[in-house]
C-alpha cells in the first residue's frame, strides 16, 4: 500500500540534544499528523497540520507542514529520557478519511 | 473522558478460525477506523466507518470486515486466519478529520 517515506529509521542521542524527522511524498496531502507510540499502546497524536507552510508547537515540539504540500519535519528541542519511542508521521488526502503512514523513527535518548 | 477502547487485548487463535475485535470510541466520535500494524508493513488502513456505514477501505482482502452500531461502536471480523494476519490491529476514532483520529492501545492477534 501506499506509504510516506520518513527518515531517519532510528536515531541514537544524549539528553538535551535537538533532534529532526522528516516525512516526504510523491503525493500532495491536505493534513499531516505526527504520532508518538510507546511499546505495546497505540499512537498518541502529538501535532496536526493542516495548511502549507503551518508552523505548529506543542511544548518542546515544533512541526511543519511543507509549502509544496508532499513534506513535514517534526523537531524535538532538548530531548530528555521520556522522549523515547517510535515517531510516526501520518498523512490524509482530500477527499478520504484514510490515514497513510510512514514507517516510523525510532528514537533512542541516552541520559 | 475515556479514550478509545479495544477488547480484547490479546488474542490467539488457530489458523483458519475467525475472531473478532471490538472498538468503543471517544463518545460522540461518529468516525472510526481501523488499521492493521505490522513490523514489516508498518501501520496499513483497513476501513473507516461513520454513522453505521463504510466510507472508505484499503487494499486487504475480503477476510477482513467490519461493521459500525448505532452507538458508533465498532467491530471487525478475520474469517479463516492465516499466519500472516498475526499483528497489531488498532483503532481510531474522530469527530471530525480535522483533529486528528485518538487511537485505542490495541489488539495484538497472534495466528498460531
């Protein structure tokens, strides 16, 4: 099926480090999510998108949604250990209710 | 308020039974969604339900069903199991696309 392409698949940093994901299609999307998910629970929205070129924070969090509608990055400032987990972004076309996910980051913070 | 409930949240069957899962939505989300995550495929939409009827459906085959009440609860049925079906199966409910879909902590299935 249909996915969106995330980078990086993993990443290994100290606490206190910034660290940035990004999400790119082939595709243009009208909304991006970005989702965290903890081992055995399912995804926790953290931030929705939903005009190019928005620029959204919620804490320690920053996304975007790119001007040509088909990217978003997701920044993290000053990572700290509760911050690990899997980071999803998710993408909804016009006209459908259907979520199309990219493959996720796993983040590693290291105290 | 309670987030969405799926039950059971372990499950394990033989191959070639069915089974079904059930979702309780946030109460007045009308939508909900299902998606099947897998190590190896990652996080794949199955079907969206509102106001009792299908909107929408992904690419799985036709062993995989659904079906929405009128209390917007939600169910979803594997008929002859395969191996293969052995994942995270996760559902979402909305009141409206534009805040996002709160997902319930799962379903995991194994097919033995």
């Amino acid at each position: 099926g249909q996915q969106l392409n995330q980078s990086p698949q993993s990443m290994f940093i100290q606490e206190g480090e910034d660290v940035s994901m990004n999400c790119t299609s082939s595709s243009i999307f009208n909304t991006w999510l970005w989702y965290k998910q903890d081992p055995g629970e399912g995804p926790v929205l953290l931030i929705a998108l939903y005009k190019a070129g928005e620029l959204t924070s919620n804490g320690r969090l920053t996304a975007q949604f790119g001007i040509t509608r088909k990217d978003s990055f997701l920044n993290i400032s000053a990572s700290i250990p509760s911050d690990v987990g899997i980071y999803f972004c998710a993408g909804r076309q016009g006209g459908s209710e259907k979520l199309v996910f990219g493959k996720g980051t796993k983040l590693t913070v290291n105290p | 308020k309670a987030g969405v409930t799926q039950t059971p949240r372990y499950l394990i069957k033989t191959r070639g039974q069915q089974v079904t899962l059930s979702c309780s939505p946030i109460s007045g989300h009308r939508s909900v969604s299902w998606y099947q995550q897998t190590p190896g495929q990652g996080l794949q939409f199955l079907f969206e339900y509102f106001s009792e009827t299908q909107r929408n459906k992904g690419n799985f085959p036709g062993r995989f069903s659904g079906r929405q009440f009128s209390n917007s609860r939600s169910e979803m049925n594997v008929s002859t199991l395969e191996l293969g079906d052995s994942a995270l199966y996760l559902c979402a409910s909305s009141s409206s696309v534009s805040y996002g879909y709160t997902f319930g902590s799962g379903t995991r299935l194994t097919v033995v």
